[in-house]
C-alpha cells in the first residue's frame, strides 16, 4: 500500500508539473510581444538610417539598445555558474565589457542598416519556458531573406530582448559556451575573461 500510495503522489506531481509547463501565455501577452518586435525593427531603422560613420551608429544605438533589450540579464546568463564566482567588482566590471563588445558586434553586423527592414511574417509567436520567441524575416536589399527568432520577455515595465536565434542558433547560449570554454582553459580564472573582453571591446 505505500507504495502503490508513493506511485500515485508521483503520477499526480507530473501530472501537475506538466499542466505548469503546457499553460500558454495569453494571447494578448503574444500579440504585444509581437508588435513589440516589429516596433523595434523599426525603430532600428530610423535610429541608424542616417548615421554615417560607425561612431555614430555607436552614439545612437546606446540608449536605443538599453531600451530594448535586458543586456545585463544577458550578461549574467553568458558568464554561467561563474557569476556566483566572481566578485561584485569582477561583475560590473565583466558587464559594462560586455555591453561594449555587444555594442562593437552590432555597429559591425549593420552594414547599410537604411535599406532594412525587419517584419514579423513567419509563423505565431511562441511561449517558451517564461519566454516569447518572436519568429521574424529580416529583408535586406541585395541579400536573401534572414530567418531571426528574438526571445523577449516581459518585465513589468515592457518588453525586452533577451536572446536573438538565427538558423537555429542561439546568440546567448554560443556565447556562453565560448566564455565557458575560455574560463575552463583559464582556470575558471574570471580576470583573465575580463581582460581578453578589454582587447576585445578597445580593438572594436
């Protein structure tokens, strides 16, 4: 009888985990996620259209990208279990280099960003894990149509961009996985990541 009792309690557990996993998030909440992005796209477009020189691109996209997407949140996320490692000065020190790398890698992957335009036509937006993943097709001007998924998230004050996945590829996990590579070579040495992020953020 306990265990019969046991199997029963545990049948129910998963029962209810599952239930947890499977409630989707209300459609309103996918709607605004999805104009969210679209917004976004073009705002992006009116930010930089006209900035010719990468220190422009730089100025403008700043305040644009701290408004849009949780670049912290971000941050903690890449550097793993060795947050919890670092100190409170190794930590602000790894995200301020980190929204500056991010930043070198924006200004450079934009290209002639005027001739773009970004819309979300491929498919609903999907509920993930506390997560919205906006599947998107970006147009460019003598380029094929990329297919971006932007994982957002709402945090009480909006939206924001957590996560870009591109052919399946997510921009987060590749770079935590390549931090997490360097650190395991380094010793889990967090001042060494921080230094070869200040190469990294000067030679952009």
């Amino acid at each position: 009888m306990p265990g019969t009792t046991r199997r029963i309690f545990l049948l129910v557990a998963l029962c209810l985990a599952a239930m947890r996993v499977q409630t989707p998030a209300h459609a309103a909440d996918l709607a605004q996620a999805a104009a969210f992005v679209k917004q976004t796209g073009n705002d992006l477009s009116a930010v930089v259209g006209d900035a010719s020189t990468p220190d422009q691109k730089k100025q403008r996209l700043q305040p644009f990208i701290d408004r849009v997407a949780d670049v912290g949140d971000t941050a903690r996320f890449c550097l793993g279990r060795y947050w919890n490692r670092a100190t409170p000065e190794q930590q602000r020190e790894y995200t301020e280099l980190f929204h500056r790398v991010l930043m070198n890698s924006v200004v450079g992957h934009m290209g002639d960003y005027k001739q773009t335009r970004i819309s979300v036509i491929t498919g609903k937006p999907e509920p993930r894990d506390g997560l919205i993943y906006v599947p998107t097709t970006i147009e460019r001007e003598g380029n094929p149509p990329a297919h971006v998924s932007w994982v957002v998230k709402e945090d009480g004050n909006g939206f924001r961009i957590v996560d870009v996945v591109a052919e399946g590829t997510s921009m987060r996990l590749t770079v935590r996985n390549d931090y997490n590579s360097f650190l395991n070579a380094h010793g889990g040495d967090v001042n060494a990541l921080i230094q070869a992020l200040r190469s990294q953020a000067a030679s952009g």
